[in-house]
C-alpha cells in the first residue's frame, strides 16, 4: 500500500505539473494570439483535463493512507506515530491529519477536489477559469512536490516492524477532532480558489466585475468553513483542555484567524467593486494577503518558528514553505505592478458619511486586528534577534490591544448598516441612529444597576469594563439591525397589505445577500455577548471526599462517589457529582480523567451543564497523591453558550445570503441595496 | 443637536464618578497579577489558569506572589522579581518599556496612521474625479 500511495502521488505531480505549463504555455500562446499549428484551446483543454483527472491519484493516495490506519499498516512510519490497534475506527480518519505529512496530503486532497468542481464548471467562463486553473495547478504543484520529497506520508519504518503503532495524540480523540481540522482546512485551502481568481482576472485584465460575482460563491462558502473550523475548533479546546476557557491567543488559533480576518475584510470592500468600480488594487491585494497568510499560518507553525501548544505536526518543511511564498508574492507583485493601470477606480465617492466610507473604515479595522495578531505572534521572534531573549506575548497583550479595536469593529457594524450609498442627510443620520443610541446608554444604566461594574473588589477592571462596553454596543448594533428589518418589512407590508412576518420573510428572500449579512452581524453579536460574559468567569477548586458539599454560584455540587472505566484504549476514572439548586437535585455530572493505554498519557473529558446564562463546567482533576481523594475545580462561566448560538446564526445568515433573490435586487439605495 | 451632546456629556461623568468609586483589595491584586505571569512548568498557561494536578511550579509561585503582595511590594516591584527569578518570559505580556515598549506602541500607531490614511483617502474620494 505503501508503494500505490508513493506511486499515486507521483503521478497526481505529473499530472499537476502538466496542468500548469501546459496551461501556461496556452494561456500565453492564447494572448499573443499565435497561429502556430498548436492549437491554444486543445492544449488548454488538455491541461484542464489533466487538472480534473489529478483528483482520482490524490484521492488514491489518501484512500490508500487512510487503508493502511484501519489494516495497522505499521510499516508505514506516519502510520506507527499517529495510529495503534485499539484506536477506535473515526480516530482512524482523524490520524489522516494528525501528523504533518497526513494534514498535508489533506490538503492536496482538498485542493484536488476544490480544482475538480472549478475544472468540471469551466463553462461558466471559459478563459477566466482557464486563468484560475493553471495558477491553481501551481499550487497543486507545489503541495505535491512537498509530499513527494519532502513530507512523505508513506516513508517507511526501517528496522524490526514494532507489534502496536504510538497511537494518536488523546487531546485529538475527541468527535469534534474528526470534524474540526478538515472544515479549518476547508477554509484555509479553500481560500486558493478566490486568489486563482484574483490573480488569473489581473493577468488577463479582465473587463468589468463579473469576475467577482462568479467568485463570490466560493469565497463565502470558504470563508463559512472557515469560521465553522475556527468555532469548532474553540470548542473543542473548551470542552477537552479543561482550564475553562475557549480561545488562548495560541500562534495556530491566531494563523487560522488572520486570514478570516482578511477574508471577511474582502468580502465587504468587494461590494464597493461591485457597485461602485472603486477598491480594485485594495481588493486584489486583500486577496493576495488572504492566501500568503495562509502560508505564513502555515510556515510559522510548521517549521517550528514559534512555539505552540498545538504540537501535532511540526517538521523542517520551513524553507519549501519561504521559498513558495516569495515566488508568490513576486508573482503578484509583477502581475500587479504591469496590470495596475486596469485596476483604475470608474467613480468617486459622492459623500464621505456614507456606505461607501464606512466600508473602508471597516476594512481599516479588519485589518489592523490582524495586523495586531500577526505583530504578537512574530514578537518572541523578534525580541529573541534584538534581545536575544524570548518575549512572552500571550492573552494580557492581545486583551488590551485587541479587544479594543474589536469593540470598535462592532461599532462599525452597527453604524455601516444605517448608512445608505452615497450619502445621507443630517435628518436621515438623527432617524436612523436615536433608537440605537437610546439602546446604548439604556444598557449601560442597566448595567450598572444590575451590577455589572468596571471594577473589581475595588480595582479598575479592564475586562469588565470592556464587558459593559461590549454589552452596549450589542444593544446598539442590535436594535439598528432589527430597525433595518422592521422598516424594510413595513413598506413591504404596507404594500401588499401581509403580515409582519410576510413581509420580513419576503423582504429577505428579495435581497438575501443584504439582510442574510444582516443575519450574520446578528449571530456576530450574538458571539460577543458570549465574549463578554467570560470577564464574569468564576472557578473555584476542592477536595471532596465522599459527601463532601461545594457550594458554588447558585448550585450545591455533592460528591457521591467515583468509579472506573477501562476498554481496550484507555482506563478512565469518573467521579459522580449530584447538583442541587435551591435545595432540590437538579442533575449529576460525571466529569472524567482517562489515562491511554498505548502511550500513558492523560486526557480530562470536562462535564458540562449549560443553560442561557451560564455554563456549569466541572473538571475532575485527579486524586491528590498524599490524601487519594478527588480533587474537583469547578468553573461558572457566564453566557458561554451564547457563542456557539451565535455561530449557527452566521452560519444561517450565509446560507441565507448564498441563495439566488426571488427577485433582482435593485441596483442602489438604502433600501435596495445590498449590506 | 447640542442637546444630545449635552445629555451625552452628563451621562459620560455620571459614569465616570461612578467608575471612580470602590476600594482595593489583596485577592483583586493576586488575580490580577496570577494573569500576567506564566507559569513556568512547560503547559503554556497563565499562572492563574493553570489547572493541572501536581504541577510541580504553579502551586510554589502562586505562593511567592501572595507572600510578595502580602509584602506590601509593587505590582512592578513583584513582576520584576518574578522575571529576575524565572527569566524574561515569566511575564505573559511584554514590558511597556525599551525595546518592548514597541510591542504596545506599534498597533495604535499602525491604527492611526490607517485612520489618518483612510480619512485623506475619503477626502481625496470625495474632491477629485478618478483618473481615467
């Protein structure tokens, strides 16, 4: 098996190699409009087919990875470190991207597929997509030849053959873990098909925008797997890490948020392509950095440049990773720097109070939150070539510079939306705003009086006072986004006479990219109430022998006795809490610890009660080794499940925002136009 | 108009005379201080968060930062303690000072120079007719 997998890769280079110069070498004769007796379109079409038929040796070498997990194929070195016998069969596909050469070998597969759909639908624009196939084919190329002489996956072991291969890495035996990274790198990968676009659209110049509305689909569908990877991937860290928290500024959570970041950046300031004609080089740069920082996210966690708790698959393919972004990033800069005079702004803006404006304040902010993300995570590098020591830049740094700067992106998102195009009036501004407003400072005032203060046994509290901001904003944004709604709804219903949920089903499926982006703010805001509960989380730790009592927030935890688990991959130790409130038992929690057999080491399953207004979060921690009593440390974390709420309304409202209007949207306007 | 601003103005130093209010406490320092340092054991936590069983350092500093509070010593005077003690990277943060100094200062300044940027941008968008 080890032989077809080598072999299929082989050839899947090949056939991507042949992809790209052969496509090349038509686009170029294509453009000089050679009459030679090689006919551009028939080796173009070759070069398509090549591309399409790749997928069969990639998708070969992946079965064949994922066939030698399941047979415990130990003579395969990626096989021995990352699966053994008793490893139950999802994990089995999990240890395809567990490693460095399987997550690879993921990502060829997945640009693959993502090259076969555009391949396959090339009719769309014949010329366009042949542009985007062969500079997607010199991604293909690239990934491949790293596979082949690089990272192997099927190396194999030499010497005596071991009985049991290491197994896989526990905190990675988790279900989210089988689902997690191939939706993370459904968005990373995925992102290579808008900047195919991108640059394929400067090198021909293409005439117009269309290009943009036929690469929409596929930057929304990327960025929503991407937000689905980033999301489920803080859920796991939540419910499998155990320290309570969710997200912890680590440089691998950072190098997949750079380029959502960037991404969701692009996907605003394209509308202003779009509609106006204006942002061309900024969009196409935007695009660009999207991609390269999928490479640096890459490089930088791979190569062992920073140091991660994501420790999974890091090797020495750092100079492969350089070497391919600077041909990159020379290749754009050419390209950029002799098309540049195509890229000409058509309109100006006719007010600087506007949508328009807004955008690019939204961008500015997007921006320089990844600019704050990328600087901490490069600083320690940095501090370490000037000082020669290693900064610390962890979640005390990204709190006080990021959380600001986001706070300030929600504003955005509150106040972009009640801007029309073009302009508005002083009078328009005082209508759309007062309620908002009103909002804003009512929550604030309620705040107060509920408590919620910026300080802290008598210290200025930076997070809850950021906490009280952000539920302000919330209130703010909130109420302009349900105004936007409503008033959109009334005309509707006052038009044809429906009722108000007619009207707003209708006004939604007449414009879905606008109010379906609404839809998204909402669960946005949604996401940051859960944020801004967590300057309220409150953990406290025991000993509890058997009865022992913690009385903690509004619950009574008992401890009602432990037992043990054990099967063929791990043992487990539980320990049985009952939880009263008031007086009455409401449920029990079995938080767990287990200890895997194949390798000793020791995994917490946290035990989790959630309900709207906080979580519930136990974590068995072990025994004390000088008393052998259980050691219990239980955390309250207010509105935590708000965040993941909140993810699925985003991904609704793009779900909402992919489907074709019922009707065309009109061109412009405060009304008709899109978000 | 001005009378918005006016009600805005009173309800920003309503709030600000309420913030100002309250008093201090040891356990507000120790939590606050238990999140700017790291514990040094290798799991990559803050101090404060570090919540394995037999860690065989978070248990040893938290006890040498209540004994230094206990002290009556600075928050500086204690994160300096703790770096002479455990070395630079003790600190979760970078220090707002030399060469670190630029960890804090160059986000805002990136910032700003994008907004004065994206505002001569607006400007110019707003006056000039594209090129053509």
């Amino acid at each position: 098996m080890a032989s077809f997998g080598s072999f299929a890769l082989l050839i899947a280079l090949v056939l991507a190699g042949y992809n790209l110069l052969a496509g090349a070498l038509a686009l170029r004769l294509r453009a000089v409009g050679s009459t030679d007796s090689l006919l551009p379109e028939q080796l173009g079409d070759t070069a398509r087919r090549a591309g399409i038929v790749l997928f069969v040796p990639v998708t070969a070498a992946a079965f064949a990875l994922l066939w030698a997990a399941f047979t415990n194929d130990f003579s395969i070195t990626y096989i021995l470190e990352h699966s053994n016998r008793a490893l139950p069969a999802p994990y089995k596909f999990a240890a395809l991207w567990s490693g460095q050469e399987g997550s690879l070998l993921l990502w060829a597969w997945l640009l693959a597929s993502y090259g076969f759909v555009l391949r396959v639908t090339h009719e769309v624009d014949v010329r366009l997509y042949a542009y985007a196939s062969t500079i997607l084919a010199g991604i293909q190329t690239f990934f491949l030849a790293v596979l082949c002489f690089a990272a192997p996956p099927f190396a194999l072991y030499t010497g005596t053959v071991p009985a049991d291969g290491n197994g896989l890495n526990p905190l990675l035996q988790y279900p989210e873990m089988v689902i997690h990274p191939p939706m993370l790198y459904l968005g990373y990968v995925g992102f290579s098909v808008p900047f195919s676009f991108a640059l394929g659209a400067l090198i021909m110049r293409y005439p117009g925008e269309k290009w943009i509305r036929v690469t929409r689909i596929w930057t929304m569908v990327t960025w929503l797997f991407l937000t689905c990877g980033i999301f489920l991937g803080m859920h796991w860290a939540y419910a499998v890490l155990g320290w309570g928290g969710y997200w912890g500024w680590d440089p691998v959570e950072n190098a997949s948020f750079m380029p959502w970041l960037t991404g969701t950046a692009f996907l605003h300031s394209v509308m202003m392509q779009e509609k106006k004609g204006m942002m061309k080089s900024w969009n196409v740069w935007l695009i660009f950095s999207t991609f390269l920082l999928t490479l640096l996210g890459t490089l930088l966690t791979r190569a062992g440049l920073v140091s991660s708790v994501h420790a999974f698959a890091q090797s020495s393919i750092g100079t492969w990773f350089v070497v391919f972004m600077a041909i990159v990033l020379a290749v754009c800069i050419a390209a950029y720097l002799i098309n540049r005079d195509h890229l000409k702004s058509e309109h100006r803006l006719t007010s600087a109070v506007s949508r328009e404006s807004s955008f690019l304040f939204n961008n500015l902010v997007l921006l320089t939150s990844c600019f704050v993300i990328l600087w901490g995570t490069l600083f320690p590098i940095l501090s370490e070539f000037i000082e020669g020591s290693k900064v610390t830049v962890g979640a005390p740094f990204y709190n006080r510079v990021a959380v600001p700067i986001g706070l300030f992106l929600l504003f955005l998102t509150g106040v972009g939306p009640l801007l029309p195009w073009r302009g508005t009036s002083f009078q328009s501004i005082r209508r759309n705003f007062v309620l908002p407003v009103i909002a804003l400072w009512m929550t604030v005032i309620a705040c107060l009086v509920a408590g919620v203060k910026p300080w802290k046994d008598g210290l200025f509290n930076a997070g809850n006072f950021y906490a009280l901001v952000a539920f302000a904003m919330v209130a703010g944004v909130m109420t302009a986004i349900l105004t936007e709604f409503l008033r959109g709804a009334g005309v509707i219903s006052q038009q044809m006479g429906s009722n108000l949920f007619s009207a707003l089903w209708l006004l939604t499926r007449r414009n879905t990219r606008r109010y379906g982006g609404y839809i998204v703010h909402v669960g946005v805001v949604i996401v940051v109430v859960g944020f801004a509960g967590s300057a309220f989380n409150r953990s406290e730790e025991k000993e509890m022998s058997l009865h022992d009592r913690m009385a903690f927030g509004p619950y009574l935890l008992e401890e009602v006795g432990a037992t043990q688990d054990s099967n063929q991959n791990y043992n487990s130790e539980y320990a049985l809490l009952n939880v009263y409130r008031n007086g009455v038992k409401r449920f029990q929690m079995a938080p767990e610890k287990r200890v895997y057999l194949v390798n000793g080491q020791p995994q917490t399953m946290v035990a989790i009660h959630s309900v709207p207004a906080w979580d519930l979060y136990v974590v068995y921690e072990g025994t004390n080794p000088e008393t052998g009593q259980p050691i219990i440390k239980a955390f309250l974390n207010p509105l935590v499940g708000w965040i993941w709420v909140g993810v699925a309304i985003m991904f609704f409202g793009t779900v909402v925002a992919l489907v074709p209007n019922s009707v065309p949207a009109r061109e412009s306007g405060a009304m008709g136009g899109e978000l | 108009m001005i009378r918005w601003i006016q009600i805005a103005q009173a309800l920003t130093l309503a709030i600000a005379v309420y913030f100002s209010m309250g008093a201090t406490g040891a356990s507000a320092r120790f939590e606050n201080l238990g999140h700017r340092l790291m514990c040094t054991c290798g799991c990559a936590q803050l101090l404060g968060e570090c919540n394995h069983v037999g860690c065989p350092e978070s248990t040893r500093q938290r006890n040498e930062l209540v004994s230094a509070i206990a002290a009556g010593k600075s928050d500086r005077e204690i994160l300096a303690w703790f770096s002479d003690k455990y070395g630079r990277s003790v600190q979760a943060a970078p220090r707002a000072e030399g060469f670190e100094l630029i960890a804090w200062i160059a986000p805002f300044a990136v910032f700003a120079a994008g907004l004065i940027g994206t505002i001569l941008l607006v400007r110019r968008w707003t006056r000039v007719p594209p090129s053509q």
